[in-house]
C-alpha cells in the first residue's frame, strides 16, 4: 500500500511561491520603461521592440504548456532553477543586442522561456498539490497579489535604475537580480518528485489534454484568458509612450504602472477569496466588464494626470484579478495532478492575446500614429469575454475508472 507524502505547509509554499512570482513578473512589468531609450538609442521602430515583446509573450505561453509539464512530471523547482538561469541570460542579452534579430532571440525567446520557468503555471501547480481545496483559489490570489506587489515594488526601482545607470547597465542589474530566484526554488521541493520514480497519475498527459479540449467550459476559459492578455500587456507595454505622447512628464508613466500593481495586490487577493465564495464565472465575467468600462471612460474625459492615476488604479484593481479564478476554475474541474500543464495551455491562449495586444499596438501607431484604434479594440473584446465566461460550468468532471493499463505508474 502507498503512502502518499506529506505536503509543503501553505506558508512554506506561499513565502517562497510569492517570492519568485514578485520578481519575475515585477522585473517583466517594467519593460514598457525601455521602449523608448532602446528604440532611441538603436535607432529602432516602435514596431521593432512591439514585436521583440511579442515574441516574448509567445514563448512565454508556448514553452508554458512544456514548463507545466516538466513541473508536475519532475517537480517545479528543477524547472525554476533552469528559468532562473535564462532569466538573467536574456536581459544580459537584452541590454547587448545591436541587431533587431539578437533582440528579439534574446528579449522574445529566451525571457519568454524563463516567464514560463518562474510564473503563475508553475507556481500554481505547486499550490493546487499542496493547499487544500477549501484554501486553494485564497492561496493563488496571494501568489498572484505578490506578482502585483512585484510591479509596485520594481518599477520604480527600474525606472530609478535607468535613470541612474543607463538603460544597459540597469538591465544588467536586473540579470543579477533574476538570479535570486535560484535559492528560492529550493523551498518549493516537493516529496515524491526527488527521486528516480515519477508520482502516480491518474491519467496519462495525453488522457488530460483530450478530455480537457473536448470540455466547453475549458475552451471558454481560454477564450476569455485570451482578452485577458490583449488587454494587459497592450496597456503595459505601450502605455508610458501613450501618456509621453500626449504631452504628460515620463514619471507620470512611472506612477501609472507602480498604480497598477499596488491596486491589484488588492484586486488579485480580492478575486481568490471571492472565488471560496461566489462562482468564479461571475467574477471573471465582472472584472472583464469593468475593464471594458474603465477604458471606455479613460478616453472620454480630458486627460490629466489625475485621470491617468485614477484609470491606474481602477484597471490595477483588475489588472491579474483574473488569474486566481482562472486557475481555481481549472482545478476545481480537472483536479491538480496535471494542473500546470493544463494551467500552460490556458496561459498559451492568454499570451497569444498578448502578442497581438502589443504587436498591433505597434503595428498601428506606425501606421496611423495613434494608439486610438487599439484602444477601441480592447473595450469590445471585453464586453466579448464577459459574456463569453458566463456559461462556464465549474463543476469537478465526473469520469469512469481507468483500466489499470491505462493508468501511469
């Protein structure tokens, strides 16, 4: 008979969880600071670096569906280490590309792959195995409230950076800073990943993914994480030369961006404990709305920079507020044993939305000089997502007993 290991303490798996999730995604945060001094100094499009952040977004999302693999096949904290590693490789890389082709390799791909490595699908496979279901959509609004408090926290630290250092050498310090991840995965070890025998599973990976893609309500979440990602990383990235554009003082973008991830430790922290409560659908459906509000709104009055910290805040508050009830979603349907693969593949959709949020908000600007149209885009697909996640059925899959055959050892 098998004695099933005993699980990380939730604090153990939060503090160091947390951690890693407040500087890989506190130091992607700040991206949008660069666009200008790069671009400037390389002599650059914006489209140039819109499409390096875009590939970024796609590697991301794509080398996500293998990270979530490996982590619940080999444990999370191997993969962190190697996302660690490329971390700091691709914002070396980064800072000394003179070639738009080595900029995007090292910005796109090699920062895309160690995202996937040190982010929210890995983090939150960790979670699901190791927190009770009562606690579960809590505890990844916490690891997703530390990766908001990761953006206040580091972009005005990046923006000190470049302001002190230059743009190179502020990256630079950053490939050093990402390497803090290292020490940190070693308290996410999980008993049962360490040694030559794989843990039991119920289903083969192949066994998940068909009945997760044959599920409706798991092609709807990855509709709606799809708006997501368009919505997010468009305003990140593109936002400070937006608010430059019209005129307003750099650090307003600074204060803007810092806004966000302040606002949405509470929206992300808000959003987990709500999903114990209320169906998780309606939250998903709610913040999607008020996005699509907010923006609406934004563009209406006069800008100022008062209204800038307004809108920052509102959108903060909703910015990763849908992580958390995404993720419990997938759980509460599939169960954990293959959730950062299927955590992955939902990912994947939010980054293609990703890509194509960044990428057109370059593409356009060029074309027409104005961010106007990506704007407009961005209030209907949220009004597309909200009603797009009100069907979803979040029920846990009932399934027939495997052979034994078909079960893996």
């Amino acid at each position: 008979m098998s004695v099933s290991p005993k699980p990380l303490s939730t604090f153990q798996v939060l503090a160091c969880g947390a951690t890693i999730v407040t500087l890989s995604m506190g130091i992607r945060h700040g991206f949008g600071l660069w666009l200008q001094p790069i671009t400037q100094a390389q002599g650059w499009t914006r489209e140039t670096f819109a499409l390096a952040i875009a590939i970024q977004n796609l590697a991301w999302g794509f080398s996500g569906i293998f990270a979530g693999m490996a982590a619940d096949r080999f444990g999370a904290f191997r993969v962190i280490i190697v996302g660690s590693l490329l971390y700091s490789l691709g914002l070396t890389g980064m800072a000394l590309a003179h070639t738009p082709l080595l900029f995007a390799l090292s910005t796109g791909i090699l920062i895309g792959m160690a995202q996937a490595g040190t982010t929210y699908a890995v983090i939150y496979g960790v979670i699901g195995r190791n927190v009770s279901a009562d606690k579960r959509s809590w505890a990844m609004g916490v690891a997703a409230a530390a990766g908001s408090f990761g953006q206040f926290l580091m972009v005005p630290t990046e923006g000190f950076l470049i302001g002190q250092l230059g743009w190179q050498q502020a990256l630079m310090v950053l490939g050093v800073a990402a390497l803090m991840m290292i020490p940190l995965s070693w308290g996410l070890r999980e008993p049962g990943f360490g040694g030559s025998t794989p843990a039991h599973r119920e289903q083969t990976i192949a066994q998940a993914l068909a009945e997760a893609f044959r599920y409706p309500s798991f092609q709807l979440l990855m509709a709606g994480y799809f708006v997501c990602g368009f919505q997010v990383v468009f305003i990140g990235v593109h936002m400070p030369s937006y608010l430059k554009d019209q005129g307003l003082p750099p650090q307003v973008a600074s204060y803007a961006l810092a806004l966000i991830g302040l606002f949405n430790v509470f929206g992300t922290y808000a959003a987990g404990t709500l999903g114990q409560r209320i169906p998780k659908r309606l939250i998903l459906a709610f913040i999607y709305f008020a996005r699509a509000v907010a923006i609406g709104l934004f563009l209406l009055v006069p800008l100022s920079p008062m209204s800038v910290y307004v809108f920052s805040a509102v959108m903060g508050f909703l910015w990763l507020s849908t992580v958390p009830p995404t993720n419990a979603t997938v759980a509460q349907i599939f169960g954990v044993a293959h959730l950062s693969m299927l955590g992955g593949f939902v990912f994947f959709s939010h980054q293609i939305g990703s890509f194509m949020g960044v990428w057109l908000g370059g593409y356009l600007y060029d074309k027409t000089g104005s961010y106007d149209i990506v704007w407009y885009i961005a209030i209907a697909l949220g009004v597309a997502a909200a009603l797009i996640n009100l069907p979803v059925r979040e029920a846990a899959i009932v399934r027939r007993p495997l052979a034994p055959s078909a079960v893996t050892p």
